[in-house]
C-alpha cells in the first residue's frame, strides 16, 4: 500500500453549519497525527476542473470550528455532466489527470446525496475518495445522521416556536414552511418539538380536507389558532400519484429516451409544485374561515454557526476520517453509528435517499400527541 502523503478536501453541495467544523477534525488529525498535507479545493468539483487550491496549513483551520458555511466554497456541479461553455462535457478524466497534477494521493469530498453519486462516478475512475455526510435534511443512508441537521433543527424550532404567540393573538392558521424537497426530517423534528398541531411531510401526501377538519375541531374546542409545520416538497395525495406515476415510468424506462423524457416530465411538476404551501394557505382559508399568513423560514436554517452537537459529531467523523485514510480505507462513507464512526461503501450510499419510514418512533409520538398529519 502507498503512504498518504498528500490529500485534497472539497465541500459540495449545498453548503450547512458544521462544514468547517469537519475540514477542521479531518485537516488537524491529518496534518497533527499522521503528518498528511491536505490542500483546500475551492467550490466543489469544479476547483478540481479549474486547478482552484487553498493551502490548508495549521494556521488556516485554526478558529474555523465555529463558523457557518465553508471556507472552501461550494457548487453543485457534476463532473459527468459539467456546463463548459454552453456545452455539456464529461470531465471525470480531466480530473483524474488534475489530482495527479496536485500530487493528490486521495480525496475527501463532505456533502449530501449528488456528492455521493458524485464521488461513485470518481471513484469508478481510479480515484481514491472518502466522504463525509453532511446535509441540513438529514437524508444521507447509512448513518444515524449528518452534521448540519442539528443546527437547522433548532433553528427551525425556534422559529415554530415564536410563530405561537402571533397565531394565538391574531387567531390565525400560521404555516412554517421548512426546508425539504424529499425528506421530511427537518420538518417532523421541528414540529414536533416546537408543538405545531398540523404536520406535513414530503413522505406523507395530505388530504386538505382532513388538514382542515383538525383545524376546525381546535376552534370547536375552544383554540381558534393553529401551526401549521410544512416541509417545501409536501404534496397533496393528488399530486402524489402525479409525481409516482412519472417516477415508475422513469424506473421501468428500457431507453435513454425515455428515461430524458420522464426526467424532464419530473422537472416539470418540480417547477408546478413550486409555491405549494401558498395555495394551500390560501385553501386552508376558504374550509376553515381563519385567515391564514405563510413564514418561509428558507436559507435562514442553513446559515450561522454550528450547534454544539453539529460541532462534536462533524468533530468526531472528520477525525476518524483521517484516522481511515492514514490506514489506507478508502471508496468509503465515515458513517455515524451509535457512538461510533464508521466506513461504509460509498457504493451503498449513493442513489438512495433516507426517507422518514411510516412506523418511525417520530410520526408515532406526534400521531400520539394528537398532532395532524395530514392523512
Ligand atoms: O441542503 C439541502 C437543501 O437545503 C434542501 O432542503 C433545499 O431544498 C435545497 O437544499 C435548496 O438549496 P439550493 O437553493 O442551494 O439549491
């Protein structure tokens, strides 16, 4: 086996607090135990194609454990389908040959789903990659979690939280719409620890109706105001079988065709669902007579300083991550298990999505609570 001399890090994806937090664990353990080099590439993937490097000496990752983003940059380009002047390239080569160039011995990528399909196509070239799972939605498989959930969590409690007081003295429907296209984590967590008395997920299509007979059942009780948590890509059952319709024709495609033209069917009900939880305020109105007003909490959940738990698990898997790149571990994800970090073939991370399951202790407790959730 060759000695790791000499590693590149890069953050892609959308960025989230913790980021820093983890090029620090991985850069000092790296450098301090195992005398690594480790070089910055900026902006993702696309510092590898451009040659765009930060030297990360000691002096660089000191005081950085508490600031939000990255100091890398990020993107979200894909090296198999990258936009070069108006034309779309394949540039996994390109950046075989570039980490050659950098002198490169391995790779560390940090981020969420399409880094970790990214980081596969990379890893099929010959390049050696570890990973580090980080997303505010909490949907990477394989671990208990990621870094950077945690922060957005609370951020996004207390902002349910505050909503409590102005729905209750305006005797509103006030909706929370918290960040989630696919995965509802964030939102089930957040609503059920800031208490809101509707919740709707992406994994679980809603019945207006249903949503609205709660809400005028609090009134009958006496509690004309309620919260609503809504994830951005909750969907109503119609638009559901819409959405599942198109995705079994994509799965069964036995041509490319096919499989663009399904793709591009799916892109299209993205940009009509666009504005979903507007409409649905404004449906809510109408069945239950309650004025009803919509906070998009947006970027505001994934901006600012880490969490204490973000910092110690991004902590925690960047130093065991150095720990397995000095041993030569490598085509693996650094996964959170129990109190351990552990590796697990990239491989059987990428293309999947953790989903919140039907029977998870989660929907249980606020089914449990008396918590609406839309079905
Ligand atoms: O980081 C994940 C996520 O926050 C999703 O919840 C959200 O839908 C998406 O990123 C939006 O990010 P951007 O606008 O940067 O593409």
């Amino acid at each position: 086996m060759k000695t790791i001399k000499r590693i590149g890090i890069l953050t892609a994806g959308g960025d989230c607090p913790g980021l820093n937090a983890a090029i620090r664990g991985v850069g000092k353990a790296a450098l301090g135990l195992h005398g690594i080099e480790i070089v910055g590439i900026r902006d993702g993937f696309l510092g590898l194609i451009e040659n765009r490097t930060l030297s990360l000496a000691k002096s660089t990752l000191a005081g950085i454990l508490t600031v939000g983003g990255t100091i890398l940059g990020t993107s979200r380009v894909k090296p198999h389908r990258m936009e070069i002047k108006g034309r779309t390239r394949d540039v996994r080569d390109a950046i075989v040959r570039n980490c050659a160039k950098l002198r490169l011995d391995a790779l560390v990528c940090i981020g969420g789903g399409g880094t970790h399909k990214n980081a596969l196509r990379l890893v099929e070239k010959g390049l050696q990659i570890i990973t580090l799972p980080k997303t505010i939605d909490n949907d990477v498989e394989m671990t208990d979690t990621t870094f950077g959930f945690d922060t957005a969590l609370g951020i996004a409690t207390e902002a349910i939280d505050r909503l409590h007081s102005t729905a209750h003295s305006h005797h509103r429907i006030i909706m929370a719409e918290v960040m989630g296209h696919r995965a509802g984590w964030l939102t089930l967590g957040a609503g059920i620890a800031g208490g809101a008395d509707v919740i709707l997920i992406p994994e679980i299509p809603y019945d207006v109706e249903k949503i609205a007979l709660a809400i005028r059942r609090r009134s009958q009780h006496g509690t004309n105001f309620s919260i609503v948590a809504v994830a951005e890509g909750a969907m109503s059952r119609d638009d559901a079988v819409r959405f599942q319709t198109v995705r079994a024709r994509k799965a069964a495609a036995k041509n490319q065709e096919t499989v663009l033209k399904a793709k591009a069917e799916l892109a299209d009900l993205d940009r009509q669902h666009a504005g979903n939880t507007l409409r649905l305020a404004s449906q809510l109105e109408t069945l239950t007579g309650l004025e009803c007003r919509v906070s998009i909490l947006g970027y505001v959940q994934r901006g600012g300083a880490p969490s204490a738990g973000d910092r110690l698990l991004a902590t925690r898997l960047g130093t065991a991550c150095a720990e397995l790149i000095h041993e030569g571990v490598f085509g693996v994800m650094v996964a959170a298990r129990g109190d351990s970090a552990q590796p697990v073939p990239i491989k059987d991370v990428a293309g999947k999505r953790k989903n919140v399951p039907m029977d998870h202790p989660w929907v249980r407790s606020a089914r449990a609570v008396g918590t609406c959730l839309g079905d």
